[in-house]
C-alpha cells in the first residue's frame, strides 16, 4: 500500500479551491523580499514580536506593532486599504496567525508570511537591527540557493 495514496488526493476542483485559499492567507519571504524592493505601494509588513525581538533583528523595512497593540494602534500605523503582511518568529510559532486575526477583526486585508522571521534571514534578505544597522547574511543552502533566484515559483 502506498504512503501517499492511503488518503486519496482531493478532487482537482477541491484542491483548486484548496490552494487558492491558502494563497489568499498566506505570502511567503520571497514574494515580500520582491514587493519591499520593488517599493510596491499598498503593501504593509507587520513584526508582531516583542520589543527585544524587534530591537535584536527583524525585517529591513517592516512596521513594529506587537499583537497586543494591533487594535490600538493599527489605526495610526497601517494606512486604510493596505494589505497588512503579518510575521512572528517562524513555522514554530502562531503568534502571525493571532495578529493576522487581529487584523482581521479590524476589517483589514491580512496575509501571513510564511516561515515568519526565521526564514527571512535564513534567505538572505536584509535584516535591520534597533541601532538602524542592516545586515544581509548568506543564505541558507537548505533554505535558498547560495547563488542565484532564490524563488521562482
């Protein structure tokens, strides 16, 4: 008996609607990294960590608003209309999923990105620190190619 196949793969229009959804929540560091560089309008990226994450490292170009904080202070940080791109820690955690639901309550368009924080650096996109340094590491060769695209979805 097959491994795979012990549950039957959805229906090609069940798993259309399937991953469609999955797509409407969720972004991943690589389509973030491209939109951020790109200067992309209408895009927001949310660090819902602590302030000693933030402050230690967290995505080059993001906005700092802990979970907690979102529904007092989303107001005056995101603007109306924007698409509000959430992140915590990593796969680990679902502090992303809690604020995306935050968000969500306010009526605002919310995606998770995938992987949060972990894979960002782990792919080599620029991380800023409290003092304002940016840095970029290496990508991980487990995560991202060492040269080259690093996604091509």
């Amino acid at each position: 008996m097959s491994a795979v196949n012990a549950v039957p793969a959805a229906r090609p229009d069940e798993a259309r609607r399937h991953f469609a959804a999955c797509l409407a929540f969720e972004t991943d560091a690589s389509d973030v990294a491209a939109d951020l560089a790109a200067g992309t309008p209408g895009i927001v990226v949310v660090d819902t960590r602590s302030a000693e994450s933030w402050a230690q490292g967290h995505v080059d170009g993001a906005v700092h608003l802990p979970t907690a904080e979102i529904a007092a202070r989303a107001a005056a940080l995101v603007p109306e209309g924007a698409t509000v791109v959430v992140y915590c820690w990593g796969p680990g955690c679902n502090g992303a999923q809690k604020a995306a639901l935050e968000f969500a309550k306010l009526g605002r368009p919310v995606k998770e990105m995938i992987g949060g924080f972990e894979y960002w650096a782990r792919e080599g996109y620029p991380v800023a620190t409290a003092s304002g340094a940016v840095t970029r590491r290496s990508p991980d060769p487990l995560t991202a190619p060492v040269t080259g695209i690093s996604c091509a979805c």
